[in-house]
C-alpha cells in the first residue's frame, strides 16, 4: 500500500514530510485541521506512506454500506456521537495492551466550525501515558505531515495552548471551518 499511497498523493500533486520517532510504539495522533472528507484520503495516505497501522475514530454514521466494510478494513472505528459511552477508556485500555497501536482523532471532532476542540484525545493519552503525535495536512501548500511527539504534563490549557501553536500555520480545505486559520480567527 506505501507505493500506492505515494503514487496517489503524487498524481494529486501531494507531498508529505516528517517521520513518525521510532521509539514511540503506541500513541494518540491527532489530525487537523479537519474540514473536509478529503482529510480521510490525504491522511490514511501519510499513514500508509509511513508504516503507521492506525485506527481511526469516525462516527457510526459514515459506516453505511458499502463504505463501512471499507472503512474498517482501513482502521475505521464506529464511534455513536452524543451518547456517554466508554470510549475514553476503551482507547486507554488498546493502547495500553497492544504493541504498536496508534489511534487516530481529529480533535475539532467535526468538518464544521467549531470554538473549542474536545478534550477526548488528551485524556486518551494522559491516562494512557502516551505521547500526542501532531498529524496535519495544508491544503494550500499540498503537504501533509508529521511533527514532533507531544507529551502530556497534566496541564491541559497550557498543553492545548502548545498543541494548536503547531497548527496555525496549518490550512484547511475550508479555512473558514478551522477555528485556527488566520484570517478567520476570532478575537
């Protein structure tokens, strides 16, 4: 799939960067901005391209046939929004028994505008004493990538505050649906 992938991103005029840290075995990646289906493509391609076998969160809804075969033999995970369910814990518990599992999040949670991002991907990783991999794409510059691993302190506004530093320089496929593009943040 690697050379499929990259053939993909090329013939679209994609390129990627970065390096997932091979001392890092299990992990969080967050994924932004996230304003477009397109995101899905682009980054299970930078997945792919790097080796990483991650899952992703995705809501039940997307899981209709015959894309939902699809998406599970991608990593997609069914996700109900809007119910209280133990998915913090499930994600903690995987991370925590499986060698090399990575999971995915799009911390905005949604394609529309959205004021703050959901807290779900901190604590997964907090409580399952893993880093944040920080996973963006850039429409306007073709590029997707991977920085650096992020380890949570326990401070999650002053963390949060670092995290989305990284990706405001970021932009999304619709700037207008990510909080953090420049020329439509709020004051």
């Amino acid at each position: 799939m690697k050379w499929i992938a990259g053939f993909i991103m090329a013939l679209f005029g994609w390129r990627m960067t970065g390096e997932v840290t091979p001392s890092v075995k299990n992990c969080v990646i967050i994924a932004a901005p996230h304003t477009s289906n397109w995101d899905f493509v682009w980054g299970r391609c930078v997945f792919w391209i790097l080796g990483v076998n991650a899952k992703f969160i995705i809501k039940k809804e997307m899981f209709v046939f015959p894309f939902g075969y699809i998406l599970k033999a991608f990593g997609g995970i069914p996700v109900e929004r809007g119910s209280k369910s133990n998915l913090i814990d499930t994600c903690v518990k995987n991370l925590q028994q499986n060698d090399k599992y990575s999971i995915v999040i799009t911390p905005e949670g949604t394609r529309k505008y959205t004021k703050h991002w959901k807290k779900g991907f901190y604590e997964i990783a907090h409580k399952a004493n893993v880093p944040i991999q920080l996973c963006w794409l850039d429409y306007e510059k073709k590029l997707g990538g991977v920085g650096i691993p992020f380890y949570p302190t326990g401070n999650y506004e002053a963390d949060l505050a670092e995290i989305q530093s990284f990706y405001k320089d970021k932009v999304a496929k619709y700037p207008k649906n990510f909080n953090m593009s420049k020329q439509y943040q709020e004051s």
